[in-house]
C-alpha cells in the first residue's frame, strides 16, 4: 500500500465524517426551529400607526444604513 492509497483511504473517512455531521446538525436545526417563541403580533399595533420624533430618527437611521450598503 502506498502513501497515496492511505491518503485516499483518510480523506474519504474525513469525507463521511463531514457529510454526518452536516446532516446530524441539519436535523438539530430543523428541530429546534419549531420550538420558536415568536407569535407574529405587535405588541402595541397602535404604535406603528404614530409618527414622532423617535420614528423619524429611527427612519432616518435605516434610510442612511441603506444607502451605505448600496455604495
């Protein structure tokens, strides 16, 4: 047996250990993802119709991060 045939032989077994890893940490993802506390609901929908001065800053704050990403 050559060097090259154990190297073959350890990349494919590190290979098989990657893939079962991705899958075991796939199906821990899927499952944890059901178990999400988020309900959908605004807290205070009222809110979200009220403009002032803390909205606009805040508006204003997007609008800049957006811009600085486009450039």
């Amino acid at each position: 047996m050559e060097y090259s045939d154990l190297i073959t032989i350890v990349l494919c077994f590190t290979a098989l250990l990657l893939i079962r890893q991705i899958v075991l940490t796939s199906r821990r993802n899927s499952v944890d993802s059901d178990v999400d506390d988020y309900t959908g609901m605004a807290l205070d929908p009222d809110a979200l119709t009220r403009v002032d001065e803390h909205s606009m800053r805040e508006f204003d704050r997007l609008l800049d991060n957006i811009s600085f990403e486009d450039e």
